[in-house]
C-alpha cells in the first residue's frame, strides 16, 4: 500500500501535515463525509487547522485525481475517497451513502438507449432506504 506521502508526491502535490492528516482521515472512510465533517476530525489533530485549508486540500486532491466530490444534494458536497467509476445510493432517512457498483448501470448500456448522444459516463445516485432504516 502506498504511503500517503508518496501518492501526493506521485500527483506531483507537496507534502503538507495538512494534505496527509485529510487523506489520512479519508483513506478507507466509506461515510463519504463533507468538508465540514472532515475540517471537524481533522481539527481535533491538527487544531490549528482552518476549514479553507481543508476545503482547498479537498479541492486540490480532487484535481489531481485522489478523491471525487458525491452531489447527493443541492449546495451539500461530499467527499468519496473511492475513485474508481462506481454509483451511490443514499438513504432518505438517515442520510448514509453507499457505493454501488458501476456495472448496474455503465455508459454503454445508457449509450445503447440514448441513441443520438454519445454518452462517456454515467453517475447514478440512487434514493430510497438503507438496510438499517427499512
């Protein structure tokens, strides 16, 4: 497994305590937290962390392709550590989002329906509730 260091210096980011302590606090998460929820757990690490520090390291690793930003809500970013092409689903009750994978629904398929379009990907966020809140 790659340390988290050497990934950012493999995205040709520098190393900052910063950068590492919110892949650090990503890496394995499946909660696919917001901004906020990771400026909080960061904070209590790093107290003299700011919440702009942390939403421009989410953006900054987002660019270089080490995370990606889950819409499940107008104006609600969350954060998915799982970059590999996959779905989400979100429980109406509780709020929890869960991956799903890809192969349910692909570019293809949708691209063997949607004939006068060219369609490259396809992200799903499906809606309804979860095993726990049924």
């Amino acid at each position: 497994m790659k340390t988290m260091s050497t990934m950012l210096k493999a995205n040709d980011l520098a190393v900052t305590a910063q950068r590492a302590a919110v892949m650090e606090f990503l890496h394995g998460n499946t909660d696919h937290p917001s901004v906020d929820t990771i400026y909080k757990r960061v904070k209590k690490r790093f107290p003299y962390i700011s919440r702009a520090t942390v939403y421009n390291t989410v953006k900054t690793l987002t660019r270089a392709g080490l995370l990606q930003e889950v819409l499940v809500q107008q104006d609600k970013t969350r954060v998915d550590s799982n970059v590999s092409r996959h779905h989400h689903f979100k429980c109406l009750r509780c709020g929890r989002i869960e991956d799903v994978p890809y192969d349910i629904l692909t570019a293809k398929h949708v691209g063997e329906h949607a004939k006068s379009y060219h369609v490259e990907e396809v992200r799903v966020v499906m809606e309804g509730r979860c095993k726990q809140c049924r």
